[in-house]
C-alpha cells in the first residue's frame, strides 16, 4: 500500500462532497466507494484516519437484489481531510482540478469561521440593515469608518464569500 495506490484508487472511486446538514450547517466529506470492504480497510489502515461503512441500499427503491453490496471509506473530520488531500494532490490525475478547488473551500471555510471574520461579518450585517433602510454609501461608510466607495467596496468583496459559504444573514 502506498499513497501513489490510493490516491489513483481516489482517482476513480473517490469522491469530495460538500453539503448542509440537518441543522443548515456547511459539511465536507471524502469518501471512495467499492464492492472490496477489504481494500478499504486496507486504505484506511494505511492512511490512519476515515471509517469503512457498508453503503446499505435498503432505503433505495431502484435497488436491485442483483447489485453486489457495496462499501465507503469516508472521511469527515477537516484535518483529516486537508492531510487526505496534500497526500494525493500532486498525485491525481482525473481530479486534480477539482481536489485543488476544495482545498481552497476549505481553508476560505476556516477564514471565514475564524476570529477575524467576526468583525467582518458584524460590519456586513451592520452594512445590509442602513441598505435595507435606504441608507446611503457615505453614511454607511461613515459607521463603520470608511468612506462612501470603500464602504461599498466592502461589501461587494466580503459580501460574496458570506453568501456563497451560507453563513451570512
């Protein structure tokens, strides 16, 4: 086993997935999907990290009796992932593109949940609120001291991110 195997075994069977969860929280997974439980504890032995679950299908109506079951090692935890990721990035071929793209996710992720997005985020709902009440750009600026252009500036930079990652509002 070494990380050239698994990161082209990712390469075809695996999967990044970002997603909400019950509580309208921002979630993201790796996980590589396969008939072989044993591969995958192979993987997840070797790697350290992750957990083997069989892919149930009882829940699925187009299941078919005659698909073989199926396994998924998934990774959940962000350190695991980030360590998952600088592991096969220079490796994969298939989805290097898409792999160096949820890297980024990630660590703009962190930023944005980190002590420094606090202040940014109360200034942009500050921002939003003098909007929604027909404020204008100097008098926004004025508040959280800024000129006119450099208040809307900000807003149309930080605004984006917020919206985009769902944590804003």
């Amino acid at each position: 086993m070494n990380w050239e195997y698994i990161a082209g075994f990712f390469d075809g069977e695996g999967c990044f997935s970002v997603y909400y969860d019950k509580n309208k929280r921002v979630k993201y997974q790796v996980s590589i999907s396969q008939t072989n439980e044993k591969i995958l504890k192979d993987i997840q032995k070797y790697i350290g990290f992750g957990k083997v679950y069989n892919a149930d299908h009882k829940g699925n109506k187009n299941w078919k009796s005659s698909w073989l079951v199926a396994y998924s090692l998934r990774i959940s935890k962000r350190a695991d992932i980030l360590s998952f990721i600088d592991q096969i990035e220079d490796k994969i071929i298939v989805k290097k593109d898409e792999i160096k793209t949820k890297k980024k996710m990630l660590i703009e992720l962190d930023l944005i949940k980190s002590k420094k997005w606090e202040k940014i985020r109360y200034n942009l709902k500050i921002c939003k609120k003098m909007r929604d009440s027909k404020k204008s750009w100097k008098e926004i600026g004025e508040t959280i001291n800024k000129n006119a252009e450099s208040a809307r500036c900000f807003v149309k930079e930080h605004r984006n991110k917020i919206e985009h990652y769902d944590i804003f509002g």
